[in-house]
C-alpha cells in the first residue's frame, strides 16, 4: 500500500511513517519515519546485522597482559635490608633466564680493609667498602 501522505500530514495525524513517493537518497521508494526522516529500507539494511553495509562491532585485537614487565625482565634485584651482622645473603636473579639464573649474592659483610660493615652488591666479588675501593682505586691510578 503506497498512499501518498506528506510529512505534514503524517506528523498532524500523529503518524509514525509517511510517503512522498520519491526515492531517498539510496533508492528506495519506500515509506520514511516522521522521527529522524529515515527510510524504512535503509532503516531495516541498517539494522540487519547480516546486511554488509551494516555496521559491526569492532573487534580490537587486545595485547597480552604482562603480568608485570620488571618482575619478568631484567634482574630481581633484592632490596638492601638492615644490618643483620652479615649473615643473610639474597640471590639476584637474571629473570630474561628460565629458569631465573642466580648472577650474584648481595647481601652485609665487613670491608677487608677497615672493617666497617656494608652492604654489597656481589658478596663474593665485592668485599670492600666504597671508601675503601675509591682509595683502592686511586692509588692503583
Ligand atoms: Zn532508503
Ligand atoms: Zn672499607
């Protein structure tokens, strides 16, 4: 049933719809809405998901979630603790390895030079104070 009703009169008889018997801009003859001036073809093209002219919903591919980038690259390098007598030693782990490679210990220890207690970055290589090896150091030129 095509019944020419303008948009005036659709709108004065409270219609939802009305036909001017022109095409819209996409073709149809076809009845419009009084809301919005959309034909009802485009209107059902536009919402019938199968229709490729349809809009989809955007799949935006998510990257992986690193469960946390400095605790699986890098070192671990343990935090410096209180003195404790040099007792206690922390591996420092290369986490790039896996399993976790120990590539030095840190831990207290006594400067062999002037004995004073200090924390040091690699117990095994490092056995003087920063005093001591900037002295060291100096005095080796
Ligand atoms: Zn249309
Ligand atoms: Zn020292």
């Amino acid at each position: 049933m095509t019944t020419l009703v303008s948009l005036d009169d659709a709108k004065r008889h409270g219609l939802i719809r009305f036909f001017t018997g022109e095409p819209c801009k996409h073709g149809h003859v076809a009845e419009r809405y009084v809301k919005g001036n959309r034909c009802v073809e485009c209107d059902r093209v536009w919402r019938s998901p199968n229709q490729p002219n349809a809009p989809k919903a955007v799949r935006v591919p998510r990257a992986p979630v690193m469960a946390s980038a400095s605790a699986s690259h890098g070192f671990s390098e343990p935090k410096a603790w209180p003195w404790d007598g040099g007792v206690r030693r922390e591996p420092v782990l290369d986490m790039d390895h896996n399993p976790p490679r120990v590539v030095r210990q840190v831990g207290w220890r006594c400067c062999m030079k002037c004995a004073k207690p200090f924390f040091s970055d690699d117990v095994k290589a490092l056995r003087i104070c920063d005093g001591c090896k900037g002295a060291s150091t100096a005095n080796l030129g």
